[in-house]
C-alpha cells in the first residue's frame, strides 16, 4: 500500500477545499450508489443535494470530462469506470 495520495486529480476535477470540489464529490457519490436504471435527472439531482442547477450543470460536465459520468437523453449516469470502482472499493454514503 501506499503511505501518500497521488497528486491532484485529472485538470476536469477541482480542488479540494472548493465548491466545486464538493458539489463534485456530492454528485458523483449520487450517481454512483444505487443508482436508477433510467439515470438521474439533473433537476432532480440538484434538488435532492441542496445545489444550485447551475452547479449540477458544471459538476455533471466536469465528471464527464474526467470520464466519471455521462450523459444521455438529458440524464445523467455513472460511467463504466466509476461503477466498477463503486464495485471494487464501495464509495462510502
């Protein structure tokens, strides 16, 4: 095992200690855990996390830039990639 966290992440995912940051983290753990077959639907999204649409908007761009989310009809889902990670190692609620 390793003592340290790698670096900062890929450029599409913000900074620790930021908004960004958190409303990243808020919708990717939303998208990730039980998630519904049909996608999450951003307005949905933002209501049930307390957020601003806007915020969903730029988060959900920012993790499918990162290749953590997609999007699909307007609905978002968790990526191949994050589900698998969610499999391996279970993201905490």
């Amino acid at each position: 095992m390793q003592d340290q966290r790698s670096g900062h992440g890929p450029d599409h995912v913000a900074r620790p200690g930021t908004p960004e940051h958190d409303h990243q983290r808020r919708l990717v753990l939303e998208l990730a855990v039980a998630p519904p077959g049909a996608g999450d639907d951003p307005a949905d999204l933002a209501v049930a996390l307390g957020y601003p649409r806007a915020a969903i908007e730029a988060a959900a761009d920012a993790l499918v830039a990162a290749g953590l989310a997609e999007r699909r009809g307007g609905r978002l889902f968790a990526s191949a990639a994050t589900l698998a990670l969610e499999a391996l190692w279970p993201i905490a609620l």
